[in-house]
C-alpha cells in the first residue's frame, strides 16, 4: 500500500507542465516499459520471498499503481500539450478520476476523450488494464504456486 501511496503523492507533485506532444508519448513508452520492469521484478521477489502470497499481493497492487498513475500522467499531459482532447479539460485529479474510471470499465461519461489522441491513449490503457488483471495477475498466481512448492509448502488447490 505504501507503494501506491508514494506513487499518488510523487504524481501529484511532479512537475508535468509540458506542452509537447513528443514527450507525452515518450513518457508513455517509457512508462509502458517501466511496468514491464516492475512486473519482472516483482514475479522474481515473489520465488526468493518467504511470504510469496503476502508478496504477490503486494506485486499486482505496486504494478497496477504504477499502471494507472502512468496513465494518468499520460492523459494530463495530453490535456496539457493539446487542449480540447477530452471533453473538459483535466485536472491532476480529474486526469487520475478518467484513468479509474476506464480501468474499472465503469466509465461515467462525464468525461470522455474527444481527440483522436486521446482516443488512442485511452484504447492503449483499455487493452493494457485486460491484459494486467487477466494475463499479469495469472503469471503472479503462477508464481506464488511455484515458489510455494520450491519452499515444500503446496498452495491449496485452486
């Protein structure tokens, strides 16, 4: 949890005032990038990990802060670098609000992307957010059953 919560304060106070349409999509590879890493990185703490069920929790909820602050940064930026992309301009919180909201396939409508852009990113984020709960969450339940049994302790049958 502190994690998340570091990771909400560090959004909040980084300084995301560009303008540039270049760096928006570079921060978003490069952060796209960076939730490949942590992932890695956590599926290999959960082997080494006395706890590895404590430790896949903590796992999927570190990659899925990462996930959706980076895509929150994205769409603050995109609001930034082109006004007009959603259909009110974004706050910080708003941009962090829509992020939850696609995520959690609620999504109000209150806000929605209007540019092509935006659009975009927001499909990226839909089809990243599937993968994350289907695909990441299995490969770290899959880790925490392997690492239970190296330690000689089975994961109850699922």
């Amino acid at each position: 949890m502190s994690v998340s919560a570091g990771l909400v304060t560090a959004y909040y106070l980084l300084p995301l005032d560009g303008r540039t349409t270049s760096a928006t999509w570079a921060i978003l590879v490069c952060g796209l990038l960076a939730v490949v890493l942590v992932f890695t990185w956590e599926a290999r703490a959960i082997v080494r990990s006395p706890h590895p069920r404590l430790r896949g929790a903590e796992a999927l909820a570190a990659t899925l802060a990462v996930y959706l602050v980076l895509f929150a940064c994205a769409y603050y930026l995109l609001e930034r670098s082109a006004p007009g992309s959603f259909s009110e301009p974004l706050t910080r919180t708003d941009a962090l609000y829509f992020t939850l909201t696609t995520f959690s396939t609620v999504g109000f409508g209150d806000i929605t992307a209007d540019s092509q852009t935006g659009r975009v990113v927001t499909m990226v984020q839909m089809t990243g957010g599937l993968l994350l709960v289907g695909v990441a969450a299995r490969v770290l339940a899959s880790t925490v059953q392997a690492a239970l049994r190296r330690q000689g302790r089975e994961a109850p049958p699922e």
